[in-house]
C-alpha cells in the first residue's frame, strides 16, 4: 500500500447539512447569524451558531437506534454517510473491515445535563432511557449500529487537535491492514452548559455545531486523488511549551509551502484565542480560509470543517496542496496536509 | 510526525510490560491488591463520596485517596485542584513509572493512552450544581472546567512525570481501559513508539452511579458474576497503568519484564446500546482476533479474566461466547471475574483487570470470584471460586463496555 486517500467527505454545520452548503459559506465568508441559547437563571441568552433543522428529514432518522438520540448523533451520522457515499450501503464491504473513529472534545453534553439534572431532582425517576445516551461512545455505537460495522470502533477525546490525531491513527489502521475503510468524524452538540463553561474564558467567543467526516481508504494502485500527505505530531500546551511555541513547533513540522496550496486555519476571531495560531503563520502568503470565523468554535466538529474545506479545496481544483492548522482549546497545536492531482499552474484561486 | 508518506507496515515489534500500577478498593499498589485478588477479598462498603439515600443500591468499592502526594512534579495546589480520577490515576501512574526505571526525559516523546468513561466527572457535576443553583457566582468555576476533561487529566500526568505525549484518550465505555492498552501495545508493534504509557482510570461519581442504578443494573444483594442467581454489578473505582516498552529495548537496558502483552482483538456489538447479543457474536470475534493476533490457541490460554459484571444478559452472553470460542477445551478453562472483589471500574476496568492477569501470572495463582454460589449452566467451563495455585503462562482479559465496545487482551508471563 503507497498510501491514504480521502474517498469522501460529509459535514453537518450552521451552514447547512452537507458539505455544499459548508463550502459555499466558508468562500462567501459572511459569518452564520448566532442565535440566542436561553441559559436558567440569566435574563440575557448565551448565543450560539445552531446547525439548521433539517429539510427533509433524513431517512436515517427512522432507524430504531436513532429515534431518541441525541443531535451529535443525527450530526455524526450524517456526515458520515454523506462521506460514504455509495459506500454507506452494508452490502458494500465486509462489515468487520469498516474502521470507525469518533472524535469528541464535549459529546453528549445535552442528555449529560438533562440526565444529571434529573438526579438531582430525584435519583429515583432519572430516566434509564436518558443515561446510555451520555456515554461518549454513544454516536459512534448508533452509526455501527446503522452500518452492520462490527469491525474496531473507537471514540477519542479531547481538544479539537485530536481530529487530525484521529486521522493518523485511520492512515495506520488502513497502512496495517487493520481495515478495509476507515471513517474519521468530529462532531459536537450546542448546549448551553458548554457555552456557558466556555464563556468563562471568552466571552465574545461563539460555540457552533454539527459534524465533519473523511473517509479514508488506501491509495489506489493508478490515479493520484486526494490524499493524506501528512500529520505533524501534537505539540502539547505544557509548563515548558506555551500555545505560541506549540503552534510555531506545529507550523515548523510541516514542509515548506508549494505554489498554489491553501491554508485552512482555526482562527475563530477572538484575537486572545487567535493569537498563537496567527504569530506562527504570520509569514504566509498564500490562499488562507478562517472556517471557524463564520461557522463558531465547533470544536472537534470545528476541526473536522477545517480538513473538509481542506479536501473540497483540493477536489474542486481550487489548490494544490491544502494545509490545515488545529492550535487546539486546552492540549495541543497539529497540523495535516492534504495533496492532490492539480499542479498549481492549473488551481483557480479562492 | 504522526503520519508522512514514507509510513510502511514494519517487522512486528514484541512488546514488555516493564511496570504496572495499581489502585482499588483493595488498596493502592501491587502487593495489597495482589494479596485481595488472590484470596478473593471483597472492597464493598456504603458510599460516602454522594448522596445515595435516593437510591436503590447504596454500596460500592471507594478508594482511600491520601490528601497529599510526594514525590511528583507538581505543587500542593495543583494537587488539591484534581478530582478524585486524577488522583487515582497519578497513583498508578507513579507505580508504574518507578517499577519500570524509566526516567524523565523530556527531549523524548512518550505517548500516552488511556481509557475512561467520565473523566473528572464530579467537578462537572460541582460546576453544574453550582451553574443553576448560583447562576450569577464563578469562583471556582473555570477550574472545574479545565480539570473535568480527561485530556487535562493527561496532560497533567505528562507533566507530572516530564512527559511530552501524544495524548490519547480512548472513551469506549467500559472497554476503555483494554482498549488504551490494545492501542498502546499497537503503537510498539507497529514501531511508533518504543515507549508507552497505557491505562485506565475513573472514579465514582453521582451521576455515573445513579445512571446504572437507574437502569436497574446494580445488585441489590452481592454482585455475584456467572452465579445463576445473580442480579446485577457493583460498581468500584480505580485506575492502573502499565509501562509498555519494546522487548529488545527493554532487554538492552536490563529492565526487568513483569510480563508481555501478545494479543488485542476489538469488534462492535450493534445490537443495542446497553445490551449484547445473545450469543456473545462480538466477543466472540474480539477474542479470536486477539488470539489470531497472539498466534495462541484457546487451548494455550489458562486463565481468563472474564468482563463478568454479574449482570443476568453480560454473563450469559459472555459465557456463550467464551465456550464458543474454547470449543472442546472450555472444560479445561479457568474462569473468573475479579469484579466480584472490586466492583465494575468501567474505564479503569480492562487495564486493572490485565495488571490482575499480570500478577496471577507472575504468581502463578488463579483469582477467585468467591460469592459465586451456584454456577449459570451457561458457563461450559469452570468458574474459579476458591483461591489455588496453577502453571500457566497465558491469560486473557475481557472488557466490554455500552455502545457495544468489546476487547480483548492476552498477555504472556515472562518465564
């Protein structure tokens, strides 16, 4: 095997549902309007960037595993159906040689709180319905579940540089011979408890929600599409590595840029937040897209958007090369890079 | 970098356990909990961390946490500031580290994985509490949100013990704690890494602890895995950590090896979310896979350390897949599950279960789940019940968690 493809890719955002809408909103760069999240006990709202109702309701919905879910299910599924393509049939592939990888930073925060609130009022009626609900592996169980996918499935968590970690770990289950194909989804809920956590240390931040898959299968043997060329190690936020020298070790890892290649950052337009990411590739001059900045802090949903543009960019001949740069909340800056077959004399600029 | 082009499948690597530690209701380090699993002691009292007067079931196996902890990289305050998870995984951490001889060397990266279900789960509840209760008071608040999340637990342990990662945490339910391991071991074999760190942790919390209760799940008489009267788990805490380490590597340095980690298999039960199959089809899959990956027989394995929560629908579907996978030799097979002794430790659960196989297997004796009275005619094998002696030299370890997450770890004594 001489390498990863990216055979598809799917994406739940405030955009809308798919990644049309997602690529549309990011090149027009007019921000998603926010939306007001009633937080108990405060007159004013939190805000948030809501992902759309979905219009029609999406057929998978119906499936008994789906029914009560919660929305980071409905949105991880859907990316990653979307990413399967015609894949997403169980007839497809063997169902043992399908590789799921979930990456959540907040997970199923709404059923969490729902579920805890319940205790508190009365252990004694809390909802056995509610509880498996707020497992973190939960999304990724339904989605098996839906598929026939018995094959390895793991939930990781963390800050949103764990969505290009999740495709390394996708890149080596598939180079091993582990699986066949290999989903890679980030995805996260609104709540008003996380926008409520997170404006204790921003308070002009604004949380976003839905999903982003990739899914990943070995490099053909003919035919160059687009490709995972490269993920830097996560460089950790620690006593001795502050986020400016994580994410300056994050862009010194990565090669030289090529004529032609995109950057696909994380910053969300909070400059306290954007700061280190925005220091380290102060020096670039190519094409540069914030998804963050119209869509809101989506979290590990946020970083997933960031590879989605990334490989859309690339499909659509809008760059050569596409490099995405993840300084994430509270562990690590990590960087991937993404080629395609477009020389960059041939890109059509964003 | 985590991935480049130039990544190839490599020669499989062995992999050593050169340290393993260990906290649970029976104690913290090696030699307490060794001399509870072998005798079959049991670490069940009321619960004291919450209020559990509302509930069903008001027992479980706590942990005595000591309020100060020498010898880390770390101040008094930063201490104080961790949940209970933290700490216990700081614990088996410490044990581990010193067993192994490794030192610190931050110039090195050193991944870390571990597995948990809920992280610092009771400073997410105090922040909660607090959120409606006080809605307009912070103090406190953004510590609690930093420390709740298990990637900070990580990273607080990287620094307690001059680490640099990466960092990855595996929640996949109760399966967590094997899974971490799994991953870990893969990381060497595959030649990644020449070091890990793997384990798991997770503490007693509210909300956890009522969510079981709430799905009738806890025993309100004894947990009592594979007994035909059973009616359900008792839920623990703990963590333990085991530092994995390339065989040569480890030989080379003239380390001492506790033991070698030769198998891991993973499969999905999609069948419900709380719920196996009936026939135990993914643990089934799990446990070939690890045995296929181990190049062991079912024959060659002589002792399992079976998921056994003493729930009625795990044991039977455990049970018939365990004798599925032994075929004719399931009445030669030992069997036991330790949770008898410490309760279900969810995310913790696989890794202190595989430093349980570890110790039988250095000690050469079988664990026993000493409250089975009448064994589930569904078990084609023998559930161990009295503490004994036995030569073997594989043991295999069962997690399996919600979401139908199932793995499955072998491990070889090293003679």
């Amino acid at each position: 095997m001489s390498g990863v493809s990216v055979i598809g890719t799917g994406a739940v955002s405030p955009a809308g549902w798919g990644v049309a809408p997602l690529w549309d909103c990011v090149l027009a760069n007019q921000p998603v309007p926010a939306t007001p999240l009633p937080r108990p006990g405060w007159e004013s709202p939190l805000m948030i960037r809501r992902a759309p109702q979905w219009k029609p309701r999406p057929a998978f919905l119906s499936h008994p595993r789906l029914r009560r879910a919660s929305p980071i299910s409905s949105y991880a599924v859907a990316a990653a159906l979307e990413a399967l393509g015609p894949e997403a049939d169980p007839a497809s592939q063997p169902p043992e040689r399908l590789g799921i990888i979930l990456c959540v930073m907040s997970g199923c925060v709404n059923y969490s709180r729902r579920f805890y609130d319940e205790v508190l009022e009365d252990p004694a009626t809390a909802s056995p319905l509610v509880f498996p609900e707020t497992v973190f592996n939960a999304p990724a169980s339904h989605l098996a579940a839906l598929l026939g996918a018995t094959g390895i499935n793991y939930t990781l968590v963390g800050d949103p540089g764990v969505f290009p970690q999740g495709l390394a770990l996708g890149a080596d289950w598939l180079i091993e011979g582990r699986v066949e194909g290999c989903l890679v989804i980030g995805a996260e809920e609104g709540d008003w408890l996380t926008a409520d956590a997170f404006r204790l240390f921003h308070r002009q931040l604004i949380l976003g929600e839905g999903a982003g898959a990739l899914y990943l299968k070995p490099q053909p043997e003919h035919g160059t599409p687009t490709r995972l060329s490269a993920v830097t190690d996560p460089h950790l936020f620690t006593r001795d590595q502050n986020r400016r020298q994580a994410a300056n070790a994050m862009r010194a890892q990565l090669p030289a840029p090529k004529p032609g290649e995109l950057l696909v950052d994380g910053r969300v337009g909070v400059e306290r937040m954007d700061a280190a990411e925005r220091i380290a590739w102060k020096d670039w001059r190519g094409d540069c897209v914030h998804p963050k900045t119209v869509l809101g802090e989506g979290l590990m949903a946020g970083s997933a958007w960031q590879c989605v543009i990334a490989v859309e960019a690339l499909k659509r001949g809008r760059c050569s090369v596409a490099t995405v740069s993840v300084v994430g909340c509270n562990e690590q800056a990590i960087g991937a890079r993404f080629e395609g077959n477009i020389v960059a004399a041939d890109v059509s600029p964003l | 970098m985590l991935f480049s082009p130039s990544y190839r499948s490599t020669p499989k690597q062995r992999v050593a356990i050169t340290g393993a530690g260990i906290v649970t209701g029976l104690g913290a380090g090696w030699t307490p909990n060794a001399d509870g699993f072998r005798t079959g002691a049991r670490a069940f009292r009321p619960v004291t961390l919450f209020d559990v007067s509302g509930q069903r079931v008001r027992i479980a196996a706590e942990v005595d946490l000591p309020e100060t902890l020498p010898d880390l990289n770390m101040t008094v305050r930063e201490w104080r500031r961790m949940d209970r998870a933290a700490r216990l995984l700081l614990m088996a951490t410490r044990e581990a580290w010193a067993q192994s001889g490794w030192r610190r060397d931050p110039s090195q990266s050193l991944p870390i994985v571990l597995g948990t279900t809920s992280g610092g789960m009771s400073l997410g509840e105090a922040y909660y509490r607090q959120a409606i209760r006080q809605p307009h008071r912070h103090r406190g608040q953004p510590t609690r949100v930093l420390h709740y999340q298990a990637q900070q637990q990580a990273l607080t342990a990287a620094e307690a013990f001059g680490v640099r990662g990466p960092i990855t945490v595996i929640a996949n339910a109760c399966a967590s704690g094997a899974n971490a391991i799994g991953h870990g071991w893969e990381c060497i074999r595959n030649g990644h890494a020449t070091r890990v760190l793997a384990g798991g942790f997770d503490a007693l919390s509210q909300l956890v602890f009522a969510g079981f209760d709430s799905l009738q799940a806890l025993s309100p008489t004894q947990c009592r895995p594979f007994d035909a009267q059973r009616d359900g788990l008792a839920l623990g805490e703990g963590a333990a950590v085991v530092c994995l380490e390339a065989w040569e590597a480890a030989e080379r340095r003239g380390a001492r090896v506790l033991g070698e980690v030769i198998g891991y298999g993973a499969a999905t039960d999609g069948h419900h979310l709380t719920q196996p199959h009936p026939d135990g089809a993914a643990a089934f899959a799990s446990m070939t896979e690890a045995c296929h990956r181990a190049d062991v027989q079912a024959e060659q394995i002589g002792y399992v350390n079976a998921h056994g929560t003493g729930t009625p629908l795990n044991d039977s579907a455990e049970a018939s897949a365990i004798s599925r996978w032994a075929g004719p030799h399931a009445n030669a097979l030992a069997v036991s599950s330790t949770k008898a002794s410490i309760g279900h430790l969810l995310g913790a659960a696989g890794a202190v279960e595989a430093v349980v196989c570890l110790m039988a297997l250095e000690g050469q004796w079988l664990p026993p789940t000493a409250t089975l009275r009448t064994p589930d005619p569904a078990c084609g094998f023998e559930v161990v019940t009295k503490p004994r002696g036995a030569r073997f030299d594989h043991a295999l370890t069962n997690s399996f968690g919600f979401g139908g997450a199932n793995a499955t770890l072998i491990l070889r004594r090293n003679p």
